[in-house]
C-alpha cells in the first residue's frame, strides 16, 4: 500500500492560514528532511555542534521557494510535535536567510487559535521577545559553523515582516504551480 506523498497531497492551504508538515521537533539534533519526490522523511545529518532546534521546522506543503525546495517554517507551540505531523498555522513574519543554494527565507508560525490559543496575541515578529529575535538569529547564523563549506556562505539578513511573509508564501504557492 502506497502512502500519500506530504508535499504534493496534503493542500498548502492560504497565505493567511496553511499547513506545515513537521520534519523535526522543538529540541532535535537529527536535521531530518522530507523527501519530496519519494514521498519520506529521511536523515539528512546530525547536525555538526552541540546545538538543537529552539522551535519545531518544517515545510509548507504545495511550495517552491527560492533554494529550490518547500518553503521553510519554523513552528512556534507550546508542546514539539513529531515528525510528519501536520499543523495549520499562520505567519508572525520571517527571517530572511540565504545559503548555497539560494534564497532561504524562514517563515515564523504560530499555530491558529483552534490548535492552539496561547498564541492568539502573537500578530507580528514584534510581539516575539527581543530575546527570542535574537536567538533565532543566532541560530541560523551558527548551526552549520562546523560545516566549513555551508558555514561561509550563510546570509542572514534580518527579519521581514507579516506582509513580507505573506508574500513569500504566495509567491512560492504560485512557484509550485508552475512547476508541477
């Protein structure tokens, strides 16, 4: 029996309100992806420090974003989740990366109200502690630093806003159309 493939089967949903495919928890050294064309998650390293993912990331399904993959989430909940979970979530903003494959913006979710209402007042990266901001920040900056041939060609430039991530969304929904 064949399973439904994550990325092509399970709709992406709205700029305003999509899905988010879970590769790895809140807490994960195991940097697992998601195989979009055979359709299972694989891992892809254990990442290189003694670091671990400050929020659950993952994937909006039906996208294509500019590293050529699924646009990139990373999932703010009370509770990690688990790998190939799906979560309906909304935009607070991005941060916008880039690394050796291109664009790599990262939207910042928080579940909708009915999964989870903790986050109802979070509306946009302002309302995430400076404290947070700047973890984030330094996370994706420092996570592959002992990846020599990944670390030098990491960009992070800033934070975007709800609009800008918004627009991110669309435009790799669309992207997926042409593709696929």
């Amino acid at each position: 029996m064949k399973g439904i493939n994550l990325y092509h089967e399970v709709p992406c949903g709205t700029p305003d309100e999509f899905n988010v495919v879970i590769d790895l928890p809140k807490g994960s050294a195991n940097k697992v992806e998601y195989d979009e064309e055979g359709g299972y998650f694989k891992l892809d390293r254990v990442l290189h420090q003694p670091t671990f993912y400050p929020f659950d990331y993952g994937f909006i399904p039906q996208t294509h974003a500019g590293d050529g993959d699924a646009t990139d989430v990373c999932l703010l909940l009370t509770h990690p989740t688990f790998t190939g979970c799906v979560v309906k979530a909304r935009a607070i903003g991005m941060i916008k990366t880039a690394d050796q494959d291109g664009d790599d913006a990262k939207i910042i979710a928080v579940p909708v109200s009915k999964v989870d209402p903790r986050f109802d007042e979070m509306t946009s990266i302002d309302d995430l502690p400076k404290h947070v901001q700047e973890e984030f920040l330094l996370y994706f900056k420092e996570y592959k630093k002992l990846e020599k041939k990944k670390y030098d060609q990491i960009q992070i430039n800033g934070f975007g806003t709800l609009d800008e991530a918004k627009a991110e969304i669309a435009g790799a929904m669309e992207a997926y159309k042409g593709k696929h």
